[in-house]
C-alpha cells in the first residue's frame, strides 16, 4: 500500500486516480480549481470555470486506445459517461463512402470506435466516478508551491511530497504530476540541482472552435461523399459530434496566416468559411442549428518530450509525471488525453510489480518510451513538414523539387485513394492513426500492404476517379476574395 498524491484533476490527473484507486493505495488528488458544479452537463459547459485547462472548450475526439481502455478496465466509468449522453462512434461510422456499400464487420472493427463529447463532459463524469472511490480523496482550491525533495549521492531528485500554498506540507511514498502543459515541476527539480533535458518542436499551427447545438426536432446531416474533416493546405478543418445534440467546429491555421488567424476569431467570418467548405455547410444551416459559444482561441503550441532518465538512471524517485507536463503534443492529432490515460495504466501496472523505488521509475519511464514515443516522433515530423508546406504556399514563385513533388503524389494520389478504395488497408491504417498498432508499421513494414498501395498509384487518377471526394473546399486566394481579405498580407518575399 503506498500513500499517493496526484497533482492536478484535468484527465491526466483523473485517469491516474482511477486507474490506481483499488488498488489498494491511498490516493489524495490536489487541485488549484474548485469542484465542479453539481449541474446538468449543459450547465457545466457554460459555467464550469478551469483555469489550468486552456483547451477544455476546444472539440476533442477520444481515440480508440482510450475508449479501450475504459472499456476494458473501467466499465461501470464508460456505462456512466454512455448515460450522461457520450457517444460511440462506430469503425462502421467512419468507413469512406466508397467502401460504404460494400463493407463487412470484421472481428475486431468494434475495438475502433471513438467516445465522441464534449470535454467538459468527459471530464466531469470522470471526476464524479474517481471521487465515488472509497481510496480515492479530493482536496480543491490548493495551489502546489513546490515538492518536498532533497538530492541524493547520485545526483537524483528523492521525492517525499508537496508544499502548498498555506504552508501545509503534504507527504506521501509517490508523487503524480499531472498538472498540465505549464506545470513548474522541471523547474522544482532544477532548484535542486537536477537538469532535465527536454526535446521541443513547433506545431506552427493555431486552432479555432466553436460549439453548436442541433436544434430540438432536428437531426444531425447524412453523412455525404463530402468530408466532414480535410486539409485544404493553408486551413484545416473538422466536425466534431458531441453529447446530447452538441458539435464543435474546428478550423486550424498555419501560424504563418497571421491575417486569416485575426479574422477568424469573428464569430461571422468563422461562420462564413464553414459554409464556404461543402462538408461542413450542412451542419451550419439555420434550420437545423443554433451557436452555443464564441470562438475559442489555442495558440502557443508545440511538442515536448522530458527525459526522466540519462544513460539509465532516473533524474527523480517516487515522482511521475504523466500527460502534458510530461509529453506534450500537438492538438491536432488528439493523442494528449490518450497519452496520459495509457502512462496512468502504465504507472498501475509498474507499482504491481516493482517495489524498489529506482526499478519503479525506470520501467514506467522504458514502458512509456516504447509505448508512446513512435506515435510522438510521427507527429513532430508531420508538424515539421506541414510548417515547410505552410511557408512554401506563402513565398511568391516557389516550385518544389522533384522529391516533393513525389512525395505530395504518392501522398494524395498513392496513400489517400488507396485507403478509401480498400477496406483492409483502411482498417491497418486506422488501427495506427487509433494507437492500436505502430502508427507507419501498416505501410512502411507490410509489404503487401505497400505493394497495394504502389499497384492502387499506378492505376492512375482516371482509374481511381471514384475513389477521390469531391472538391474540400475553396481554395486560399478564393476563399480570401470572398471575405475581402489581403491575400498577399503574410507572403514571404524574404528568404533570408
């Protein structure tokens, strides 16, 4: 039995609480905000106030690793979150419309499905089932000023617990941060002597959401060979369905397009694009419709990785960070409240098998690597070259060299239209996208796979016509001539 303090209650702080509570620890969650309001989901939307979740009104998607692991490990969790109006979206729901008439259930499409909501709902449900568990305690409206800890022999942080604000001092046998993408924990240790080195890369992009509700009689729309998420290049965008009758809208820009980022967070233009984007009109019309929320702004982002061990030695004992404070990611993607569900589950199985403090932080540490870390290197190296893309659309007269161009044909004309035209590759590249399988293995490790696609590219756009969706969207100068907008504001004439 270890006494264990849990910093933070946002969903990596809940998913540690939930995934240690029966097992026989003590577990005292600290967390700066107050309780949530004892209110109607829709209630807690609009006035649940956290001020350490920057994106808890921004659309969210939870991926199929994480639906699994509720499932599987927390199933009275996922009845509760089914009854408060979360919803299962279906491998059989996200199937392209090509494949639609002929597809088949296979065994295991049912491990594919999303939990589709708002996150104030996911995350209030959450909180409601860990504060039902008998070892599970709450202490709210308390700022962590800084861990109670002293260098050892080895250079290596030893944590015993947490000073809050009052002066109190809280002790345990472990320490759980799970305090967010601005937590101070890095820093604590660094006034102790204990460096952590970090790996960062930009996200160049800058996200835009606001929430809708269908009105009462009305329906969601079909779904139509037109997207309902795409990248047009200089925007992306995407339709999120949530609980009890609500969506979110969410439009992503280039840090680049600094023009288009001021103009959207005007509720009208935002409008206006979405109705410019086929996929997304439907969901806008006044019928069916009615806002439910301003546009949120979530700009400032980037990728990070901590590293908590150095040539096999772990940096601190008895501490572990988990989600932002830890790994932190691109939005985009939707893999944060994943990461940290998957290292709370980690830390539960680690502490069932290992006692001594040093062979405790470095499995969890091996564990989370091998876990984790593909799926993070993907995404910083999509970031990476989506930001290149973004200057390239910007700078006047570029033209790609021929292993660009290549590689955007193989991309759109080779991947794209092989996985909307074949059901079994679409199911391997949507086991890697869900984080049931290695996110490139599908592709880069199967060879009959690679051969399909290669043979699928080679049959050419006018064979493979059917399998491409209609036009996205409008395109940059088009869409900047209809909102009246200076198209030529952000371009690069300086490439020095």
């Amino acid at each position: 039995m270890s006494r264990i303090i849990v910093l933070g209650a946002g969903i990596g702080g809940l998913s540690a609480a939930i995934a240690l509570a029966g097992e026989g620890h003590e577990v005292t969650v600290i967390d700066r905000d107050p309780p949530p309001p004892d209110l109607s989901t829709d209630a807690a939307f609009e006035e649940w106030q956290r001020r350490g979740v920057g994106q808890l009104r921004h659309s969210h998607a939870f991926l199929a690793r994480l639906y699994q692991l509720i499932r599987e490990n927390h199933p009275a969790l996922l009845a509760d979150l089914l009854e408060a109006g979360c919803r299962e979206l279906k491998f059989a729901d996200t199937v392209p419309m090509p494949l639609v008439p002929s597809y088949v259930p296979e065994k295991g499409d049912e491990h594919l499905t999303i939990l589709s909501s708002r996150r104030t709902t996911l995350e209030l449900i959450m909180r409601r089932y860990a504060a039902r568990q008998p070892d599970v305690t709450f202490r709210t409206d308390e700022v962590v000023e800084g861990l109670i800890a002293e260098k050892n022999a080895d250079g290596q942080a030893v944590v015993h617990g947490v000073t809050l604000r009052s002066g109190e001092k809280v002790t345990g046998d472990l320490v759980v941060d799970a305090m967010g993408r601005l937590n101070p924990g890095a820093d604590w240790l660094k006034e102790l002597g204990v460096h952590i080195r970090e790996e960062e890369a930009p996200a160049g992009i800058v996200y835009f959401t606001r929430h809708y509700r269908i009105k009462q009689g009305m329906r969601e729309p079909e779904r139509t060979a037109a997207p309902g998420a795409a990248d047009l290049g200089f925007l992306k965008f995407g339709v999120f369905p949530g609980d009890n009758g609500c969506f979110s809208i969410t439009l992503a820009v280039p840090e680049a397009e600094r023009t288009l980022s001021k103009a959207i967070l005007d509720t009208d233009v935002f409008d206006r694009i979405c109705r410019s984007i086929p996929g997304l009109a439907p969901w806008l019309e006044e019928e069916r419709t009615e806002p439910r929320s301003k546009v949120f702004l979530m700009g400032n982002l980037f990728s990070r990785w901590r590293h908590m061990t150095e040539a096999g030695k772990p940096h601190a004992l008895n501490y572990f960070p988990l989600g932002d404070c830890h790994i932190r990611t691109n939005p985009l993607y939707g893999r944060g409240c994943s990461f940290a569900a998957i290292q709370a589950h980690i830390l539960r199985d680690v502490l069932r098998t290992e006692k001594d403090p040093t062979a405790r932080a470095l499995a969890y540490h091996a564990a989370v690597s091998e876990e984790i870390r593909p799926y993070y290197d993907n995404m910083v190296k999509q970031d990476l070259g989506a930001i290149k893309r973004a200057r390239h659309e910007l700078t006047p007269g570029y033209k790609p060299g021929f292993k660009a161009r290549l590689v955007k044909r193989f991309t759109e004309d080779g991947i794209n239209i092989a996985i909307r035209s074949d059901i079994h590759l679409y199911r391997a590249f949507m086991q890697g996208f869900h984080m049931l399988a290695h996110p490139t293995a599908w592709l880069l490790e199967n060879k009959k796979n690679l051969a399909k696609v290669l043979w699928i590219w080679a049959r050419g756009r006018r064979w493979n016509r059917k399998y491409y969706p209609p036009r996205t969207g409008p395109g940059r100068t088009e869409l900047f001539n209809a909102l009246g907008l200076p198209k030529d504001a952000d371009l690069i004439t300086d490439q020095a």
